[in-house]
C-alpha cells in the first residue's frame, strides 16, 4: 500500500458523507417548504373571527316557523348563517337580513348553497306566522327558528349569546337588548367563524365563499 493512501481514502468518504448530508438536508427543507406553502394554500384567510376547533354551537336543535325541529344536519352541504333577534327589532335586526339577502344575491349560483336562520329571542310576541312572514319578506329561502322561553335560553347559552327584556310603557311594548353579531357554519356543520354586526356586506360574501371552496 502506497504511502497516503488511506489519507486519501479518508477524505473521500468525508467528502461523500458531506455531499449526502447537504443533499439530504436540501431536500428536507424542500419538502418541508413545500409542506408549508400547500397547509399556507389550504388556510384560508378570513375577515370574520375565526372559530374553527370551538366545542360549543355544536349539537342544537330547534323547531322552526312549520313546526320542523331542525339541527346542522338539515343544512349539510351549505354553509349556515344563524343569528339571534325579534321581529320588532327596530335596527340589527332588519338590516342583518337586508345584507344577507344582498350576500345571497352576490353570490350567484351558490346563492343556493346558503342558509339563513333567524332564532327569536321573544318567543312570548313572535309566534310561528310572525317570524315565517317577516323572514320571507327579505327572501323566500330565509328560514326562522322558534321555540319555547326554555328552548330559546338553553340555544342562546349554547351560542353565548345575551338577550335581556327591557319593560316598556306598556306590559306588551317591551324592547329586547340582544347580541348583535352572527355566526357562519362550512358545509360540513363545523362552526366556523363569527361575523361581528356592521361587517361589510362583500366580506361576508368571500368568507361564504373561502368556506364553500374549502368543503
């Protein structure tokens, strides 16, 4: 054996074992940037507070204005818009559903693919003909939820949503102090996001969207 060589023979495995150590960690840090550029693509990005992963909201049930008990598992396939009031509801009320009515027309085609339910907190005045007339005027698809004084507290705690009778004049002319915003369930039934009240009507409308795309 010739003098040097196995100085020689050294440095070519070190210079192999280098070279198979950066190739390897370049492929790792290619496939990890490509890991995070594909879960980066498939998170959407939303205008409304993101819920995804809560436990609440998850297993309601509440007849509506015909007397069908319903839950998420009527909506599958669409994305569910449910939001708390009263028909005599001076101002959030009224203008939640105009803009709904306004985000399902945007929406074209999939307007088909939204559902709107309208929960009464004033189960005493808003009888099923009331909410059934007073949904439908803003659009036929618009369905109301109404249940008994206990029906109505126990899916409100479920959602945290507060609402509180304030006396009028009158025993019959009382107003309700309510939560204002709404909540927007993926087709899947997952909650998925709260939309505060005064959320520009084409928001709404691309994060509906952001949610159909990502069933």
């Amino acid at each position: 054996m010739q003098a040097g060589s196995p100085v020689s023979s050294s440095h070519t495995v070190t210079r192999r074992a280098v070279l198979g150590f950066t190739t390897a960690l370049a492929l790792g840090l290619a496939a990890c940037g490509k890991s995070d550029a594909t879960a980066s693509k498939a998170a959407p990005s939303f205008n409304a507070v993101d819920l995804s992963g809560v436990s609440y909201a998850q297993n309601w049930a509440m007849p509506d204005a015909d007397g069908v008990r319903r839950t998420m598992k009527d909506f599958e396939g669409k994305v569910v818009h449910i939001f708390f009031g009263f028909a005599q509801c001076p101002d959030i009320c009224p203008t939640t559903l105009l803009e709904m009515a306004e985000v399902k027309q945007a929406l074209g085609a999939d307007g088909d693919r939204l559902q709107v339910l309208f929960v009464t907190v004033d189960p005493e005045r808003d009888t099923p003909e009331i909410m059934r007339a007073y949904v439908t005027a803003f659009d036929p698809s618009f369905k109301a939820l109404v249940g008994t004084p206990e029906e109505v507290a126990t899916m409100a705690r479920d959602f945290k949503v507060y609402y509180k009778k304030v006396p009028g004049s009158t025993p019959d002319s009382y107003t309700i102090d309510h939560s204002a915003g709404s909540y927007l369930y993926d087709p899947s039934g997952k909650l998925r996001l709260y939309v505060k009240y005064g959320t520009p009507a084409d928001q709404i409308t691309q994060d509906i969207q952001a949610l159909l795309k990502s069933s």
